[in-house]
C-alpha cells in the first residue's frame, strides 16, 4: 500500500480534477504487471528503458516510487532491489497523457508525444511495451517489432510486451471488450484491434531475432493477458 500511496502521490498535482489521480490508483493497484516487474526483477540492470505507448507515464512513477522506498530501507526482503535505470523514455501518441505525465512527473522523467510507428527509438537495452501492439496493423506490428530489436544491443537486450492471447476464449472475449470501452471512455477513437494468439506471438518475435518465455499476467482478473518476456539473440 506504501509503493502504491507514493506511485499515485505526484497525480494529485496532475489535473485538472482527479481523474489522473484515479485512473493511477486503479490502474496500478489491481493490474499484476506492475508488482511483477519488481517481484522477479526482470528491469534489474537495465540502464536506458524506452516504455512504448506509456499513457500518463505509470511504470515511471512506480519505478522512481520504487527506488525511493528502497533507499529509506522500506522494501519487501523478498523482492530484489528495485531497478535504476539512468534514463527513462516514454512515447505516447495522445497528448493529453503526455501532459498529464508532466505535470505529475516533472523534467526528471522524459514523457513525449510521438507515434511509435515512425518515430525514433534511438539506443537503449531495455523496451516496455504493455498492451499497444494489438492496435497496430499486423505489417505495422513487425516493423515495430523490428525497429525495437535494432535499437537493442545483441548482449543482453530485452523487450518486456504483454499482450492478449486470441485463443483464450472468453477471456479474450472480454479482454477485447473491455479495451475498447476504456479507450473510448478515455477520448480515443474506435480503433480496429488486432490480436494474435501467444503461439503467433513467440513466432514473430522467432523471426524479429528474440528468444521468449511466457509469463501469465491476468492474475486476478478477467482478461487473457501474457507478459512475453524476449531476449535479443
């Protein structure tokens, strides 16, 4: 509750209203993703993230909360030590989340607006990428997935994407439903999803050059999501 209090602090000054503050409460104290990414560790040594489709900047403000618990000594000695990475990027197309991402996270943090389809990723060893692929086409989905695995080194590079598993059934079902009635809550654009089944996934990540392993992250919800964790080859 302490990471989650400090997370969603720095919302409070995002406005205007409370809807920042809100949607940070909700989204980061039920989603499972985020307490992964800290239970396994898996940004530990990572200097530079790049954080795709990054909304109002989340995963920053959980990683700095994060850090900064660590530091006062208030940690879960389960857990291993929080990621600190020295540069942190995030690319979101809607400028509104962008603001928001400013004014809560301020000019230590770099939140910019841009269209992962074009624009630069420049060089970094670690890409995030949580629930954005499926809104790309299937063509523009692989020149992503491509462009990502350029901006990472062959040592040690790792892209960190979840996705919803087509063949899910009825948890891919409402995964699809859900999604689209939250973008359209939040001012988006009804936008044709494409989804793929986790077996398509592993195969395009085979053939960008990254090696996967599967992780569920629909843990105590509803939804048919999977985190694919893929190391560069």
């Amino acid at each position: 509750m302490a990471l989650l209090n400090a997370a969603c602090r720095p919302y409070l000054k995002a406005g205007p209203g409370l809807f920042a503050y809100f949607f940070a409460r909700g989204k980061l104290g039920v989603d499972p993703i985020y307490c992964a990414l800290l239970e396994r560790g898996l940004l530990v040594g990572k200097s530079h993230v790049l954080d795709l489709g990054c909304g109002q900047g989340l995963l920053a403000a959980w990683l700095r909360a994060a850090a900064r618990m660590h530091e006062r000594g208030s940690w879960p000695d389960a857990w291993p030590a929080p990621p600190r990475p020295q540069s942190f990027r995030g690319i979101e197309l809607m400028a509104p989340e962008v603001k928001r991402a400013r004014r809560a996270l301020g000019s230590d943090v770099d939140i910019e607006t841009g269209d992962i389809r074009d624009i630069e990723f420049g060089a970094v060893d670690a890409v995030v990428m949580l629930d954005v692929l499926h809104y790309l086409a299937p063509q523009a989905q692989c020149d992503v997935l491509n462009r990502i695995r350029k901006a990472l080194p062959v040592d040690g590079g790792l892209l960190l994407l979840r996705v919803g598993d087509a063949n899910s059934g009825l948890r891919y079902r409402y995964t699809r439903w859900v999604d689209k009635i939250v973008m359209l809550l939040r001012g988006h654009a009804w936008k044709t999803q494409h989804y793929r089944s986790v077996a398509e996934w592993q195969s395009i990540l085979r053939e960008t050059g990254f090696d996967t392993e599967v992780l569920p992250m629909s843990q105590g919800t509803l939804f048919a999501n999977v985190l694919l964790i893929a190391h560069a080859r």
